[in-house]
C-alpha cells in the first residue's frame, strides 16, 4: 500500500524493476583484483528517478564506470538494490519528507533510532537487531583476517540459502581467491548472498577502550569507510546493499547519522553466538566466517541439528518493517 501512495504522490508508476536489460549496468566476476578508483566521482544522492516504462526508483549513488554515468537505485518496498545506467533515468533531487511513507525510509530512521546499549562514549549494538515473524536472517561477518574464509562451514547450508555477508574492504583486498569462491557459490545457487558494508578498513586495536576503537578511532573518515567499500564491491562486480554494519558492533551518536545520511540502514545482531546469545524467531544472527570466529559455527550447525535454530533463514531485506 505505501508503494501506492508513494507513486500517486509523484503522479508516477508503481515502483518496479521491471526495465529494459540494456539499462543495467554489465558485471562480471573478476578474474583479479580491481582498484576501488576503477569508480569515479562515486557519492551519495537522494533522488526520485523515472525511467521509460515508468518505472519509479530511489537513487541513493551518482558514479561513473568506465567513463559512463552510474546510479546504484533501491526499490522503495522490497530494498533490493541495483546498478543502473544513469542515461536510462530522469532523476530529480528529492526531500526525505517525499519518501516518509516509504519502507525505505521507514527501515532507515528505524534503524537510526534504535540505540542499543548506551555506554560510556559510544553505544553498543545499536540498529536494526531483528525481524518480525518466524524463522531467522543469517548474517556472517568478513572483517580483515589472517586466516583464510570458513569454506567448510559455508558448504554445509542448503542450497539458495540465503546469507548476508558483512564485508570489509581489507577483507576482500586480501582474500580475492576467496571472493571468487563466494562468487562462484552464488552463482551456482548453492548461496544466495547480499553484501553488507562493514567498513573498509574495521580498524581495531586490542585493549583500546571501544570509545576510542572501531570507527571511534581518531581521525577516522567514517564517511570514507563507508563509501570507498561500496566503491570496491562495485569495481569487482558486485552491488552493495541499503544495509551497514558496525565494526564491532560498535557506534555513536554522529556515526548513526552518517549511516543515515548515505541513507543505509544500521544493523545489529541480537544472536551474536559465540556470545552464546540464543536465537529465537526473527533473530538477526551473527557468525564470523573470516576465520576468527569458530565457536560461533560451531554453535549454528549444532543449533541447526538440535532444531534451535528458528526456521526458515529468510533474506535480510526481509527484516525490517
């Protein structure tokens, strides 16, 4: 019913995806690393965009790929995401009072209004950290690792199963042989993944106090972190998702409202298993498959065998109201 409203408010088409092919932007998957700036003059927009069938979609990037213009466009209902040539689209400037009734807008302020555990300096967990109805969203974690991905723990879920992969960008930089085997598993079908930004650089520094750690390390561009990640995943053939996670879970006050003014939607977790938080129905849970975080897989498959974990794993956009 928003959707409704929201075209009839714009004297436009219901939203859809419904386009000509020519107009979605050519990926591949690569066969070696691309730079980050192999996607120029990349930022963030909010505009009301219309294409030839009339097709109404949100605009939340500008960039240029390959000398040719780029949009990243959301659906307003079903937040899914894509890359759009710009010249298939009439887009104009618009104000988050246009797109209050929205799911998308709606998801985004929840999120920004949902702040977790208040502590001294920083808040903990803070977004959205679960779902409604039954079954649970799977979401793993790739901040940067030595060691290599959990292939063996990802090769044990259901074919289509769908997961979303919190990336960082030193993850993906570090681990492209890795990249490309999550590639080729969604391409086969055996996953079905939506990629998270989870920061380009997740700094850390052990024993550091969390107000002064994460992206509340001095002199952290939180506005860098968070587009340049996009800007990867782009330049290796992949679209980001409307959905942002904290490194660490960890945020403030000011970097909420960054995650909201790129018009992302703050996620949390309330099954974080190696915690041993216990998963119920709508839980949005956490494992790490970088490596680090084996107790956390352990304690899925064993919840998996055991029926404790909430079926079915539905798909992160999903999730929010």
């Amino acid at each position: 019913m928003r959707a409704v409203v929201f075209a009839l408010a714009l004297g436009l088409a219901a939203p859809a995806f419904a386009q000509e092919s020519s107009c979605a932007v050519a990926q591949s998957d690569p066969s070696k690393l691309s730079h980050v700036d192999a996607v120029a003059d990349y930022r963030s927009v909010l505009q009301l965009c219309k294409n030839g069938t009339g097709a109404t979609q949100i605009a939340i990037r500008q960039m240029r790929l390959g000398g040719e213009a780029a949009l990243l466009v959301a659906d307003a209902e079903t937040l899914q995401t894509r890359l759009e040539k710009a010249a298939c689209w009439t887009c104009r400037d618009a104000e988050e009072s246009e797109l209050a009734d929205t799911r998308f807008s709606h998801a985004i302020a929840k999120s920004a209004q949902a702040p977790g555990l208040a502590k001294r300096g920083f808040l903990e967990n803070a977004g959205l950290t679960r779902g409604s109805g039954a079954g649970a969203f799977l979401t793993a974690d790739l901040c940067p690792s030595s060691h290599p991905l959990d292939r063996a723990f990802l090769e044990t879920l259901a074919p289509h199963t769908p997961i979303a992969l919190s990336i960082s960008g030193l993850w993906l930089t570090h681990h492209f042989d890795d990249y490309r085997w999550l590639l080729e598993r969604r391409a086969s079908g055996a996953l079905d993944i939506l990629w998270t930004d989870h920061s380009y650089h997740h700094q850390f520094t052990k024993g550091e106090p969390f107000d002064h750690n994460f992206l509340l390390t001095p002199g952290v561009d939180a506005d860098e972190e968070i587009l340049d990640t996009e800007r990867l995943l782009i330049a290796n053939g992949q679209t980001p998702s409307l959905f942002f996670r904290f490194p660490g879970l960890i945020s403030s006050a000011p970097l909420m409202q960054a995650a909201r003014k790129h018009h992302l939607i703050a996620l949390g977790a309330d099954a974080w298993l190696a915690l041993q938080q216990k998963p119920k129905a709508g839980s949005i849970v956490l494992v790490h498959v970088n490596g680090n975080e084996p107790l956390g897989l352990k304690i899925f498959a064993r919840d998996e065998r055991d029926g404790k974990m909430p079926a079915p794993l539905r798909a992160l956009v999903e999730a929010p109201d």
